[in-house]
C-alpha cells in the first residue's frame, strides 16, 4: 500500500493541501520525500505515537478527526468573546489566532464550523495555514481551547469518563500532549468517540 500522507496541510512541501500533493506525486511533478513527515513514517513501525511526547511527559490516547473531517473538531472562546458578535462570526468563515491558553507559540488557521454569540464560543477544523494567505481571515490574536471532540486511539490508557487525562491531539505540529478533563466517552463504529474539555499543557 502506498503512503499516505498525514493530512496536516502544512504546506511544507510546497503544495496546498495533502491532497493535492498526493495529486503532484501521482504525476511525477513530487516525490514523497517532499514531505517532512516522510522519514518520520519510516523510521517508525507499527504506530505512530510513542505515547511519550516532545517533553518527555506520557500521554494516554490521541485524538483523531471524524471520518471524512480534515481535523479533530476544536471549541475555542477568543479572549474577546465579544468579537464573535461584533464580527458576526459564522459557519465557513477563516480565523486566526494563537492558542495563548494552552501555551502554544504557533498562529493557527480555523474553518469555523459554528459560532455562539452569547458564549462567545466557535467551534472549528483546523486548517492549512496558506489558507489564511490565500482569502480573507478575522485575526482573533489570541484564543482558550475549551475542547477537543474525535475518535481516540488508545496508546497507553482509554479515555475514562470524569478523569483529568493527558493526550495527543492528532496531527498537532509541536508534538506536544494536552491534559483535559474526558466528559464524553461513546463507543461507535468508528472507534471510541471522545470529547475533553478544561484543556491545558
């Protein structure tokens, strides 16, 4: 089976998206090492997550999109909650901003899936930061993650249903694990679909 790669959209490579770098190696124009995830894959096995992270801290699962989502779904309140209001932010739109709460020092680039005027609270993908350079974007400079929702993938423990646990969101850049609060815990088809909120480094 070829490799596949993994959907981060980060334009490293020099394409748009995953897919369209797929699309450039099928025609010759790309090589899979064109991709900075490339050698990563091949020096590991069987999974890709150690259950260790960048700093050394164990994580218990990670968080994977739903199928067919670019990305695990993310709930964020801007710290100007009122912006969403003021700016009448919506489904579709692009924004930016830095998961100051979190402490992550990387921009991210949103597609919002729902906003709450009242709450202030807007619930997105992330997405390929060149798309923020390619349309319009509301720069909201500095968020709070509030929650992380997808399928986990057990490394070290399954998620467990009021328990503060450490964990990976899938495909994050830094590599870095997150600890939150699991207040949903639901086995599917798909896998164990989990959501965790109160997140912090």
């Amino acid at each position: 089976m070829a490799w596949i790669p993994p959907g981060k959209n980060c334009g490293l490579c020099g394409a748009q998206s995953c897919t369209a770098f797929t699309a450039l190696v099928a025609a010759g124009a790309k090589s899979y090492r064109d991709c900075p995830f490339y050698m990563e894959r091949e020096r590991k096995t069987d999974s890709s997550y150690s259950g260790v992270d960048l700093l050394g801290l164990i994580y218990d699962f990670v968080i994977h999109p739903f199928p067919g989502e670019p990305s695990t779904r993310k709930d964020i309140v801007p710290f100007r909650p009122d912006l969403v209001e003021r700016w009448e932010i919506k489904a579709g739109d692009l924004v930016i901003g830095r998961p100051a709460g979190a402490g992550c020092p990387i921009t991210h680039a949103l597609r919002v899936t729902g906003a709450d005027p009242v709450s202030g609270i807007i619930s997105c993908h992330v997405t390929s930061p060149l798309e923020a350079r390619n349309e319009d974007c509301l720069d909201l400079k500095a968020y709070h993650v509030h929650a992380f929702e997808g399928i986990a993938e057990v490394v070290n423990r399954e998620p467990t249903f009021g328990l503060r646990q450490r964990f990976q969101p899938g495909y994050c850049l830094m590599g870095l694990s997150h600890s939150g609060v699991v207040n949903m815990v639901i086995t599917t088809r798909d896998g164990i679909r989990v959501r965790v909120e109160g997140v912090t480094l």
